[in-house]
C-alpha cells in the first residue's frame, strides 16, 4: 500500500512521527516531501513545488492524506500571517482535482484547521501585533460570543466595556479569520462533489466561547445544511491529524473497522476538559476513535486494542508543574498503581493495550511511566504517547495502535516518545529553562549563538534519564543529535537508533 503525505508544517511531529508509525506496518510505504520542500515556520512553502510533489507519480498511489492549511498557505504558521487573495486560494485547491482525474480510483483525506485565537500575548505564531493585543483580542470576543449565548455578570459587562483595541488590529485579525473560514466552506464543496473522499477540519487550541467557537458554528451549520455529517468531523487538535489519516487509509483499504475499548486511570476521566480544548476527554475520544476507522467496543472481551487512558484524577495541569504544587486530585481522584496494574495484567493476558498519557498538559506522567518500568511492560504496550494536548495525545496513540504490527519497530517508537514527551517536555526542558539558559545568558527563544550547544546539554540528560529506566536494558537506544526545528525550546526533534 503506497501513500503521500502532505504534513501541517515541517516539524518533526507534522513530518516525522507520521513516518515512524508509517514504518511500523511492513506493508505501508509513505512519502513525504523533503524537508527543504515545506518552508520554515514563519516563511511560507513554495505553492508550485507542494504542487509538484502531489502530482508526481501520484497514478500509482492508493491514497494521500494532504494538509491544506500547507497546500494554500504554506503551512500551519503562514495560515495566520497570510494576504492571500480568494482567486489564488481557490486555484491551489485545483491541484486536488488534477490528482483525481490523474487517478480515479486515489483516495484523498484532507484536513483544514480552524484558525486559533491563543489567549495570551505573543507574535511567536502570530502577526505581530499579536504580542501587544492579544490577550484582549481574544477576550473581547470570548465575553462578546459568551454575552450572546449566556449573559455576561456585571462584573463581566464591565470588562468588556474597558477593552480596547485599536480599530486596525481588529480588522487585520478578523478579515483573515473570515477569509480562512471560506476556505473551510470552499474545502465542504470538494468533500461534496468527490474531489475529498473525506473531509477533518480540527479545533487548533480552543475555547467554549470565542473566536474559534465561533467558527466552529458556522462550519458546523454549512456541513450540516451540505449532509455531509459523516464524511467531515470537527474536534479539538492539530498536529496529530495526519496520523489518524494515516491510519484511516489504512483500515478502509483493508475494509475492517477495529474495535477500541478505553479505561481510565479516574473515575472523573471521560468528563474532565481538558487544558486547551473544549469538551470532555470522552467527547474528543468518540471523535478520535471514529476518525480513523475504528469504532468503540462496549465490553474489553470484544476489543481488538485496549486503550489505557491516563488522566488526571479531577482538573489537568502542565506537566511542568513542580511535584509539591501538583493538584492534590492526581492522587485523592486518581489510583495510578491500580491503573498501571491493570496494564500489565491485560498484557499478561495476551491483549494489545495502548497507552494515551493524558494525565497532564505539554507532557508526560513520569510517575506512570517508572510505575510500569517496574512491572517490565513498556516494551509490550503496542503504542505511547503523552505530548502537547490531550488530542495530540491520543490522536498519535491511536494511530500507532491501529497501523503497527511490527512490535519491535513499534518498541523502538515508545522509546522515541518516552525520552521526548516525557524526560524532555516534562523534566528535562523545566530545567533547562529555569538553570541552564540564564546560567549561559540564553532565553527560550534566543540561543544566540550557542543553539548546539544547548542541543547537547539537553541530549546528554535525555540519554542519562533513558538510560536509568529497566526498559533501557531490554531495548537500549542511542540519541544520536537533537536539535531545535524552530530555536526555541517548546519542541525538539532527535535522530535515535538501537544498541546492538
């Protein structure tokens, strides 16, 4: 089976993860575009080459999973700075048609994000004025939208009555969140007339009430008015999007429709929201389990995958949170020994059991992990992950789960997503951050000089934190070079490989 892959952005988790999970399944052969090919943060791919790549070759393809925030604006970032005209946008969308009559018989998964609305103040993926306005933006139209749906207290009226922003900002960030909402609604009009065989537009960060609330509505109506409820799906995520493409080929080509079946480490899990989406983490599940093809089982007998869910025990923090100001619910709500217990009996058992390390935000659970180092069961979970959000998370998870059959290959990518999402997002980078930047005169977005520096300091604890755990003795891994894919410290990439 032989795909393209049109990734969100080049970073790793958009580019790379995909691959790795892609060679887990001997059967699967996936390209992607070369990394010079997809631009760089800020500076938008070049349209004619994300055309050429898409065409090559493409009459010997059986499926393409395209990004077409990348195919119209050159990536995830360029989505949110772009001038686009309308006339351009709709004649890159052209390229979809030229692959579908070049090959009838290609299945094309496409997915658009809606556009975010980030609640703080920062330009670093957004224009510029971003940094100054912001915060305000965001809130302004989170009590507008909250004030039409709800009401607003007094206190709330208030609040919105002393926002102000000058006149310039709002109409430069509104106009290109209508412009990209066309787009979704022009992206409908391909699902509907069989360019797309199927359609994912998701929720890049969001928030009940706001901008992206907002979009989401109108998308949601125009779907809904086209009937095409069930070839389009909007839920919280991002990157995480094109691995469960990946594994939705997979299952329709193959004409089975596996059946997951989810516990969680919390009585209160399926209802918690989590940080940065709008639902609870059953609701997102529903949609995640869904979208590649799967179903959910209603009893463990009948699943094909077990999926661990590990979650806080009653509201989630960021992984970076210090151990003595973690909310005291990760242990009075959450049983983590009997959680990770139950794991290893289900795979004592013989049954495939995925791990989505959702306890906290923009990491993993260090505790788990070493809970279920102990029991000797890493190396026998069939996936794991626990970066970024919670559909980061799980999104990833189910993907490695239902297209892996090969348990070494599928081995060495849990270590690959131990050292990252778990010593780097959650240990490894707090600390960096906190003694070793200021110590060399270095902050999170400026390296100045010494980016390798850093890189290595970073890759020699990472090693040294591997190295510790009992799994490390049963599938002993070398970081050979980490490095910094946009030089800054959310996210870094590494090129591992196997001790003999």
């Amino acid at each position: 089976m032989k795909g393209k892959l049109l990734p969100l952005d080049e970073r790793p988790c958009n580019r790379v993860f995909p691959q790795m999970i892609a060679r887990t399944n001997e059967e699967l052969e996936l390209e992607v575009p070369a990394l010079e090919v997809l631009g760089s943060k800020r500076i938008p791919a070049d349209a004619a080459r994300i055309e050429r790549f898409l065409l090559d070759g493409i009459e010997h393809l059986d499926f393409a999973v395209v990004s077409l925030d990348m195919l119209l604006y050159g990536g995830l970032i360029p989505s949110r700075l772009h001038h686009l005209e309308r006339e351009e946008a709709v004649r890159r969308f052209g390229v979809l048609r030229q692959m579908r009559r070049a090959n009838p018989g290609l299945k094309i998964y496409a997915f658009q994000c809606i556009m975010r609305a980030p609640s703080y103040d920062s330009s670093e993926e957004e224009p510029e004025y971003y940094a100054d306005w912001g915060y305000r933006l965001f809130r302004r139209k989170y009590l507008m939208d909250l004030r039409e749906r709800e009401g607003l207290s007094p206190e709330e009226d208030a609040e919105l009555a002393a926002i102000e922003i000058p006149d310039e900002v709002v109409l430069d960030y509104e106009s290109r969140r209508a412009f990209n909402e066309d787009m979704n609604v022009e992206a409908l009009g391909l699902l509907e007339d069989g360019t797309i065989d199927f359609l994912v537009i998701p929720q890049d960060d969001s928030a009940p009430f706001g901008y992206t609330a907002i979009s989401q509505k109108r998308v949601i109506a125009e779907l809904k008015r086209r009937g095409l409820d069930m070839r389009c799906m909007i839920y919280p995520g991002a990157d995480e999007v094109s691995m469960s493409l990946l594994a939705r080929a997979c299952n329709e080509a193959a004409g089975r429709s596996p059946r997951v079946w989810p516990f969680f480490a919390s009585v209160a899990g399926p209802h918690i929201v989590p940080l940065y989406e709008d639902r609870p983490m059953m609701e997102s599940l529903k949609s995640h389990v869904r979208v590649t093809g799967a179903r959910l089982a209603d009893a463990p007998a009948e699943a094909d995958v077990l999926l661990a869910i590990n979650c806080p025990g009653k509201v989630m923090q960021e992984a970076f949170v210090p151990e003595h100001e973690k909310d005291l619910t990760y242990t009075s709500w959450r049983q983590l020994s009997d959680f990770t217990q139950r794991i290893a009996e289900y795979l004592a058992d013989g049954r495939r059991v995925a791990l989505c390390d959702s306890a906290f935000a923009n990491g993993g659970d260090a505790q788990c992990v070493r809970y279920l180092d102990r029991l000797g069961v890493l190396g026998g979970l069939c996936a794991y992950a626990g970066w970024n959000t919670n559909c980061n998370t799980l999104g990833t998870v189910l993907a490695q789960a239902l297209v892996g059959t090969n348990q070494g290959e599928i081995a060495r990518n849990t270590c690959y997503r131990i050292i990252e999402d778990v010593f780097y997002q959650a240990l490894v980078r707090p600390r960096v951050v906190a003694e070793e930047l200021p110590a060399l005169g270095l902050g999170y977005y400026d390296f100045k000089d010494r980016e390798e520096q850093v890189a290595e300091i970073i890759r020699t604890e990472l090693q040294e934190r591997f190295d510790e755990l009992d799994f490390a003795r049963a599938c002993p891994t070398r970081i050979g070079r980490v490095y910094m894919p946009w030089h800054r410290m959310f996210e870094i990439g590494m090129e591992i490989e196997g001790v003999a």
